[in-house]
C-alpha cells in the first residue's frame, strides 16, 4: 500500500504547490491548470477531531474535505439502517481503539493523506463533527454511495453524492459562522484540499447487478458513462459553487477484478471480467475530459484526476514490490 499512497501523496502535492507543471508519467491525466494561480497556502491549524494518534506539526493546507463510498468512509455509515457497516471486528483490529467504521484493518488512504498533510488528527466523519474542529476538514464519505441515488439501496440506508454535498453545504454555513463573513469563508476554502472518489459503486452496486437494477437494459456502457458524468459534472459544479478549487478526483477502479466479479463473472476465477473493466474505461475517460474542461472554464479551478484503475493494475502485475507475494496466480488485465 505505501507505492500506491505515495503516488497519491505526490498528485496531491501538486495541488498544493499550486504548480501547473505536472509529469508523473500515467499516474495522472486531465492535468492542464487553467484560471489565475489561486492565494498561496498558508500553515493552518493542525485540527481534525478524529480518535486516531496525533501527528504533530502544524498542517500544510487548513482543511480536508473528503467525499466517497467505502473506500474512505471512516464511520458514517455506523448509525444507519444499512448492511454497508464496518463498526465491528474484524474491522478496525489493527487501528488504535479498534473498529471506527473504516473499511479495513487500520488506516484507510485518507488517513495517510491528512498524516503526510501535517494533520494532529484523522478528519473527522460528518456525523462526529461539529464547532470549529470543522475549520480542519470533513470526511463526507458513505459506504455503498453513488453518484445515482438510487446505486447501492440493496443495502439499506447510505448517503449518496448529493446527500454528502447537502451536507457539505450545512458545514460551508457554519464555516461563514465561525469566521464572519462569506467572503473570508470563500478565500479559506479556497485554500484546502478536496478529494471525490464516487462511480465504483455505480457499477459494482447498480449498473452491474441486472437482477436488481435496470440501467443496463437502459443504457449501453457508452450511454451509462455519458449518463453518470453528466451528473457528476452538475455535482461537482455545486462543489465548486460551495468555494472547493484544489479538487483531486479519483477514477473508477479495475472492477472487473474484484473477487464478486471473479467469482460471478470469470470463466476460471483468475482472468479479470473485461466488458466490466471496459465499461470503467469509459467511464474515466469521460472524467479525465471534464478535469480539463473544469480547469479550461472555471475561475481558479486546480482539478487532477487519479489514475485509480491504473495504480491497482500496477499494484496486481508487481504485487511483491507492495510487499505481497500471494497474487502470483492472478491475471490482471494487459490494458
């Protein structure tokens, strides 16, 4: 996990650096910088009320704004009626105080990110944030979100891309609250870092899943790419409108290699689904074109896109150089 977060950690530097010069080979695309050069960033406070250790140091950017699914949820799905929880063991056995409703054994990437960013603590979730612990950041993320609304309902309540955005608008009035004005809340926002990673689930947990959904006799993986960006672009314009501007956005990853797509789709549960990887294609092709036209047309826009499908190609073809060696036997895709 350290190359694939310190290939992360790199894109994001950019972000602050606020540089328009990018070159880290195929790991990011959509990378032309348009607009004036927004306020240089200042050393903010090191706040982010999570319950992880502290790190020390004051912060490299003010905040850290997180939206996602469960990739980085790190416990707002822990009071809903949903199966897409993960506040109980064996979640959380290896993180400080055990399970918090982080999708994994111990850090997720957003905790390493607020680390290397200089944070005291791990961005809180929405739902533990409040008063001026919100001036450090907030992590929006809800395990099984969308960009649709409807993706992921199978398993119960979860709160979609626009059920975070909404959210996000309520802490956007409280940070006018707390400094005073909008117009000092928008130069403040305007200095923090935003990461969105919303789509997997919009095939893992819709779009690939006939027997509960019907967009795939609805559209084909063209139309459905087209369909999904259409709507993430108003999305992520409200965003915009609500003072984000250093915007990293993740792509879709290689679902097609996922252990329910093996085990649904593949012919010997080795070779990755390719009309599922194809169709995710698509679908970052179309999000790497709105990166530029984001930077192209909005004012002060710093938009990157992660190359999330390629990081996890690279991740299964050099497995030991993460340090894993029990992947010998797969086959990733050569795409």
């Amino acid at each position: 996990m350290a190359g694939e977060l310190m290939k992360i950690w790199g894109v994001l530097f950019v972000l602050i650096l606020g540089s328009s010069v990018l070159n880290l080979n195929t790991l990011v695309m959509g990378q032309r910088f348009g607009g004036r050069r927004g306020p240089r960033f200042g050393r903010g406070p090191g706040i982010g009320g999570g319950r992880g250790p502290g790190f020390g140091g004051g912060s490299q950017v003010p905040c850290y704004f997180i939206f996602g699914d469960s990739l980085v949820d790190n416990g707002n799905n822990n009071n809903i009626a949903s199966l897409a929880r993960a506040n109980y063991l064996p979640y959380g056995i290896d993180f400080r105080g055990g399970p918090t409703g982080r999708f994994s054994n111990g850090l997720t990437t957003v905790d390493v990110i607020a680390q290397q960013l200089g944070f005291n603590n791990f961005i809180p979730p929405y739902t533990q944030a409040s008063g001026r612990t919100i001036l450090g950041g907030v992590n929006y993320a809800s395990a099984a979100a969308g960009i649709r609304d409807e993706t992921g309902q199978q398993l119960g309540d979860r709160i979609a891309f626009n059920g975070q955005l909404r959210n996000y608008q309520n802490t956007v009035s409280q940070v006018v609250n707390i400094l005073g004005d909008e117009d000092t809340a928008a130069n403040y926002l305007s200095r923090c870092i935003y990461t969105v990673g919303l789509g997997n689930n919009d095939y893992l947990n819709n779009y690939f899943m006939p027997q509960t959904y019907p967009t795939s006799r609805q559209y084909t993986p063209a139309q459905y790419a087209n369909v999904l960006i259409q709507q993430y672009t108003q999305q992520l314009r409200t965003l915009y409108n609500y003072g984000a501007r250093k915007v990293a956005l993740i792509g879709v990853g290689q679902i097609g290699c996922s252990p329910n797509s093996l085990a649904q789709g593949s012919p010997d549960g080795r070779q990755c689904v390719e009309r599922i990887n194809s169709a995710c294609r698509l679908f970052n092709d179309r999000l790497i074109n709105l990166v530029d036209s984001f930077n192209n047309n909005l004012p002060d826009a710093k938009f990157i896109y992660i190359n999330a499908y390629g990081i996890f190609n690279d991740i299964l073809r050099s497995s030991a150089s993460y340090g894993n060696n029990q992947l010998h036997s797969f086959e990733p895709l050569t795409t």
